[in-house]
C-alpha cells in the first residue's frame, strides 16, 4: 500500500531529484526515466495532475459547496488582511523607539460592543449560506433512484432498491489489471487504481440517493465531482444524494482508512443518458436472469471447480493470491488446514462469517458461488481432496 501511495502522490507533484556529487549523473537519469513511465493526463471526472482547485461540479449541490468555498475563503482573508495590517501598522506607528507611549484605561464599553457585534454578523452571515447547504445536501426525499453501497474489504457492493432499475446488485472491484500493475510497481495510465470490473451506472438529471452502509469495518463513499462523502458503518444506514448534469465518468474512492487495501476501493460512477440507462438495466436484468441458479441443483465437481475459479479470480486472488500461497497477515489456502478438513462446515462458516478480523464476511455471494468457491480451494493446487460442496449445504449453513 506504501507503494502505492508513492505512485498516487506522483500524480500530483512532479517529482525531486536527489543524488551526489559522485551519482548525480545517474540519479537524474534515473529521475527522467521514471518521470515518464508514471506520466500521466488529468483524468475526466477524476483527479488532475498538480490540481490545487475542487473538482469541476456536475451537481448543484457540488457547485454551492464551491461557492461556498470561495465566499468563506474570501471572508477569511479579508479579516486576516484587516487585523494583521492593523497589527502591524499599528506596532510600527507606535513603536517605542518614536517615543509612543500606550494609552492608560481600564475599560471600555464602546470596544466590548465593537469587537462582540462584528465577529457575531461576520458568524451569521458565514453561518445562513452554509446551512443552507448543509441542509439541501442531506434532503434525500422524492429520489428518482435508490440504491445502496455496501462497504466491504476492500470493495464495494450496489444494490438498486428503487426506481428503474430495482432488483439489480453487483459487487465493484479494482480491474484485476490494475491490481497486476501495483504488484508489478508499473503504474499506467490516468485511471490507474481508479479502473473497476463494473462501474455504478445512473441516468443523467435523475435524483439519486444513495444509501451507505458496510459489512466489516468502517468505509465512506465519495465523488468529489457530486460532491457527496457519506461514511458507511457497519449496523448503520446513513444517505446522501445527488443529481448528475452532465453524462460522463466520475471517480471516487473510499476516503476511510479501511485498512491494507484501502488503496484499492474505487468509485467509478457512469452516467448515461436516460435511454442508455434502460438498454443497461434491461441488459442487467437479462444477465441475471441468466446466471440465476437453482438452489436445489446438484452439481458436478467440475461445474463447481469452472465455476468457482471465476468467483475466486474475482474475489479472493488479491489477498490469497492466485497461487493460493497468502502472504504477510494473509493465510495461505495451498495446504491450509481448513480447507483440507474433512468437515466441509469449517471453511462454510469461514467464507459466511469471516475470521480473525482479517478475513472478510462473504454473505453477499451467492450459495451457489460460495460452494463453487469451496470446492475450487479443496481441488486446486496441492489440495486433491476430492470433496464437493453443494449450494443446499451453504444455504442450511446461512439458518
């Protein structure tokens, strides 16, 4: 994650180059080469290379938190630009060595009332704009669209409650590619950490609301260009909304330190126009329609293995590796005791409840996904145990 860190910080800044007298040669070579690996643009809807300012809004709400920004910041310095220079002038035209002497009084009513009135407007008029805001950024009422973001480690999980759409659920997970350009130390591209299996899809000048919550520890959603950021708590339920004006792409990430993958939990928002938004949600609804299992299925080892090699690409590989071998605080899967024990219950309760704070819950995979998963892990490798898990034995382990 360290490393990672490094290379989003080369976005924003444009390198040094630090060497000797006997190496410097080599160490701005060196710097050169680097600096045009990690070249990279500003990304639409995303971070900006050297960016100082907010994101551009394409919310309402975005556009008052900016305005709001710059009224508060021009306040500010309008009241730093008054004390100090009357501070200042003020040492200086009375400055002992002119023979100034300090006026000698006790009290002065006048001064109390002065200094008590100004700050108080000064408050109130910084005070009305800003709840103003605060107040319209957290009316989620008559929402077009509802859905809810679950927090997991480290991804995120969206589920349409509401409105067209109302059924669909996906998981959203760092692009495998990007996770194989980290562990490579070769960071590419302007999307790079920001590119995700499948983005949150929503139509254009629709209200949204959001709905947060997690399933581990504590995460929180953000898009800076819609000028959302709610956190999302485990056995909570907190909201946000927003309205997208403009169709594009816009990326988050979650703003929580949620522990050693944090780098990797984008956002990645997709707006469509509201006739691209019905062709996706027909499109989603025939996919899961599709890839709907029959819980009472039995299936062959094989199924199983085909089927839980895609679930485990997608889910486990970036902590257990795809070699199954782990690695720091990760246990290794390739000749773990649980997945070699006979009773199959054992690695059932892990993958529905977790273990040890380090692994996550996994309720939010299907039966049929969790006993794929299963059979994979206790046929893969070096692990030939030749069980088979079936998906009536996960759902009798959910009860």
């Amino acid at each position: 994650m360290i490393k990672d860190l490094g290379h989003q910080v080369s976005r924003w800044s444009a390198g040094r180059a630090v060497g000797c007298a006997v190496g410097g040669a080599v160490a701005l070579a060196s710097l050169a080469a680097s600096s045009a690996a990690w070249a990279v643009n500003d990304l639409p809807g995303g971070p900006a290379v050297n960016q100082l300012d907010m994101h551009p809004a394409v919310t309402k709400i975005a556009l008052e938190q900016q305005n709001l920004h710059y009224l508060l910041l021009w306040i500010c310095t309008i009241i730093f630009v008054a004390v100090f220079g009357v501070m200042f002038y003020s040492i200086f035209k009375h400055r002992k060595s002119k023979g100034a002497k300090s006026a000698d009084f006790h009290e002065s009513t006048t001064v109390e009332i002065i200094w008590t009135v100004i700050p108080f407007i000064i408050v109130i008029g910084m005070a009305l704009p800003a709840t103003k805001v605060v107040v319209a950024q957290k009316d989620t009422t008559n929402a077009d669209l509802t859905i809810k973001a679950t927090g997991y480690q480290w991804k995120w999980g969206y589920d349409y409650l509401r409105g067209e759409g109302e059924g669909i659920g996906f998981l959203s997970t760092l692009d495998a590619s990007q996770r194989a350009l980290s562990d490579a130390g070769t960071p590419q591209g302007d999307n790079y950490l920001l590119k995700v299996d499948n983005a949150l899809v929503v139509p254009v000048n629709k209200k949204v609301r959001i709905i947060t919550t997690a399933n581990d520890v504590i995460h929180s959603f953000m898009v800076p260009a819609f000028g959302i950021k709610q956190d999302a708590i485990p056995g909570f339920v907190r909201d946000t909304w927003f309205r997208a004006e403009k169709i594009g792409d816009y990326y988050g990430q979650c703003v929580e330190l949620c522990g050693k993958e944090h780098a990797y939990m984008p956002i990645h928002v997709k707006v469509v126009s509201e006739a691209d938004y019905s062709v996706w949600v027909q499109g989603q609804l025939k996919e899961m329609q599709a890839k709907a299992d029959d819980p009472n299925k039995v299936w062959t080892q094989d199924e199983l293995i085909a089927r839980g090699e895609k679930v485990y690409t997608a889910n486990c590989a970036a902590c257990h590796l795809p070699n199954g071998k782990g690695g720091g605080a990760i246990k290794p899967l390739d000749g773990a005791a649980v997945v070699l024990n006979a009773d199959k219950s054992l690695e059932i309760k892990v993958l529905l409840n977790g273990q040890n704070n380090i692994m996550p819950a996994w309720k939010q995979l299907s039966d049929t996904e969790i006993a794929a998963v299963i059979t994979y892990t206790k046929n893969h490798w070096s692990n030939k145990t030749g069980q088979v898990v079936q998906p009536a034995e996960v759902r009798t382990a959910r009860q």
